[in-house]
C-alpha cells in the first residue's frame, strides 16, 4: 500500500483554516463526504467517536484522526494543512497544523493498521514536515507525500 493509492489530489486542502479541533474534525468529513461519496454527518460521527477514546494527536504538530466508514471500499485518506495550528490533545501537547486523516471500510482491519503505521513513519522525518509546511497547493503536497523514501528507523 503506498500513500498514492488512498490519498487522491482532490482530497487535500493545502490553506485550510479551522478555530478548533472540532472544525478540523468537521472539514476533513466534509471534504471526505465530497470527494468519497459518504454523509459528512456520518463521517463527522465517526471521527468524534475515535476522538472520544483518545487524541490522534502524535506530536511534531501533527495529528492522524481515523475512522472505519460504511460506503468504502479501499482505504482513502484526506490531508490538511492549517494556516494556523489547533489544540488537539497531542501526546506532546503542542498543536497541530499537518493533519492525514485516514478513512478504511469497516472490513480492512490489518490493511487499516499498516496505512496507519505508514503514515505515522511518514509524518515522523522532521524534514518532510517541514517541506509540507512550505508547500502552496496540493500537487505540490501530494508529490511530498508520495515520493519514495528509504526506510526511516522508527
């Protein structure tokens, strides 16, 4: 599974701006119900639910809310840049401005586990963070993103 198979361009919001960790939430159901075919209300819940047993806020500033989704059939992610960084509950309790929610059918338990891992490595190398907070438009996230890295130790 690579991120180019579940992170479309159109699901990435490169300036987006939320004043709380609740409209984060609300933004990533409403671009994942535009781009996936889902009820962002449906989308909403669920990412409120798997809040409620704990931040997905891992720190650095960044934060992988997830969910399992009637309606999917792959894995599907969405990814947000915000202008200015949320309070999220962090592991480091510093807040959060680069945001890969991930979105798996209810069915995908393991293939859930490893994009999730992936990501979280992904997210872990300072200097791709830092790439993707001077990043403009979604192409030039989504080549971020996607471009092959040698295996970063965890």
């Amino acid at each position: 599974m690579q991120i180019g198979d579940i992170l479309d361009r159109g699901a990435i919001a490169p300036r987006a701006s939320a004043p709380n960790k609740r409209h984060v939430l609300a933004l990533l159901a409403d671009i994942a119900a535009r781009n996936f075919g889902l009820d962002s209300g449906q989308v909403l819940e669920a990412l409120s639910e798997r809040e409620l047993a704990g931040s997905t806020g891992v720190g650095y500033g960044v934060a992988a809310p997830h969910a399992r989704l009637e309606g999917l059939t792959r894995m599907r992610g969405v990814f947000l840049r915000l202008e200015q960084p949320v309070e999220f509950g962090s592991v480091d309790d510093q807040p959060v401005d680069l945001i890969f929610a991930l979105f798996a059918p209810p069915n995908a338990s393991t293939e859930h586990l490893r994009a999730l891992a992936r990501v979280s490595r992904l997210l872990r190398q300072a200097e791709l963070r830092e790439q993707l907070r001077q990043a403009r438009t979604a192409d030039a996230i989504h080549a971020l993103l996607v471009q092959e890295r040698p295996s970063a130790a965890a």
